[in-house]
C-alpha cells in the first residue's frame, strides 16, 4: 500500500491520556491480552476496572521490551516517560492508586526517567493478520533506519493491539503519543526525515495524538 490512506486517517484514534506498556519479551501474545496467562493477564484486566472509576483514561498494552528480572515486570508509562522496575503485585496496585489514577509518577515503586524517542509498531498476530504480517517489516525497518543514521536516542519496539486494524500499519511515537496508520517500509525515512528529525507531522499519515492533562 502506498502512503496514500485508503480511508481518512485524522481523529481515528480513541481518546486517552497515559499509555502502560508492560515488558514481556515477546510478541505471540493472545488475542486479548486480559487472557494472557498468570501477572501479565491480571494486570491487563485490573487497568480494565481502573478505566470504570480513575478520571484519567489510561491505555494498556503488552511490548517484547525485556524485563530487569525474570520473575517481574517493568512498567513503561507515557507521556510521562518512565520505567518502573521489578514490579510484582504490590508494586502494581502502588502504581496504580497514584501514577494511573492520579497522574503521578509513584515515588514508593524504583523508576526511572527514559531518554530519546519511542517507536511502538503494533506486531499482534493473533489479534489481527494485517498486524502480524506488516509489523515486524515496518518494525525492521525503522530499526535499520536508526542504525544507518546513527541514531542511538531512538528506540524500537513491538506492541500489542493498539486499535485500528484496517489502518496497518500502525505505529505510535513517544513520548508525544503522535499515531501513524498506513506505514509501510517505504514511509519510514519520510518518518524519520520530516517528524522524528523535523518536528513536523506527516499529515496524510497522522492518526492523532494522546491527549494532554
């Protein structure tokens, strides 16, 4: 597909304010992620009852980012652009009563401040077969992109669903929270050139952006 959207892309991305990506290390993740098995599933399924009650609305999402231990979690949190380390059950429901209810980075849980740029490409298989076959070419390529233009500030990962099918494919830019639909191979040094090193959006690409609070 060309750069040229098939549908119109504006305002095609729901509202929200934070993003809470959970490291896994992988990206065969079931269809719903609420139904990943042991912590992974129940963290998905408590943010699930959080978006019920907290007045911030906060996005959740698996990512093949690795964790700092192999029995916990790091949690990844924009626009805030922090990672909390080791976090197990306790840590979590810490997280959760002050950084995704209330915004603020959780001073009893160890974190720390990310540097550069983040480019999450939605890679979920199971959830939809155009993901799955157009993430990890696009994900490659931006990968190869910063590695020729020595780029050691941008990082490039892997993401569960994100929204949006029939827009693959679709990436999601930190820590702005900029989304872009109908990516392809051939996009990704437009990308970098006009939006990653020129501060500008890519208009006809440009799904919308997460909301400021």
């Amino acid at each position: 597909m060309s750069d040229c959207a098939c549908s119109p892309l504006q305002n095609t991305v729901k509202s929200y304010h934070q993003h809470f990506l959970v490291s896994s290390s992988r990206q065969d993740w079931k269809e719903d992620v609420e139904k990943e098995d042991g912590f992974r599933g129940q963290m998905a399924r408590d943010m699930k009852e959080y978006k019920k009650c907290a007045p911030l609305f906060n996005k959740f999402c698996l990512t093949d980012l690795p964790s700092s231990s192999p029995d916990k979690v790091d949690v990844y949190v924009f626009p805030a652009a922090v990672r909390y380390q080791n976090v197990g059950k306790k840590e979590w429901q810490q997280i959760l009563k002050t950084h995704a209810q209330k915004g603020q980075v959780c001073s009893e849980v160890p974190s720390v401040k990310l540097e550069g740029k983040y480019i999450f490409v939605c890679t979920h298989g199971k959830r939809d077969h155009r993901c799955g076959e157009q993430g990890p070419v696009i994900m490659k390529k931006f990968q190869e992109e910063a590695l020729e233009r020595g780029l050691q500030d941008i990082h490039v990962h892997a993401i569960s669903h994100i929204g949006g099918h029939k827009y693959a494919g679709n990436i999601i830019i930190y820590p702005e929270g900029d989304w872009y639909g109908y990516v392809t191979p051939e996009s990704v040094p437009r990308i970098f050139d006009k939006h990653i090193l020129g501060g500008e959006t890519i208009e006809e690409l440009h799904r919308g952006r997460m909301e400021a609070f």
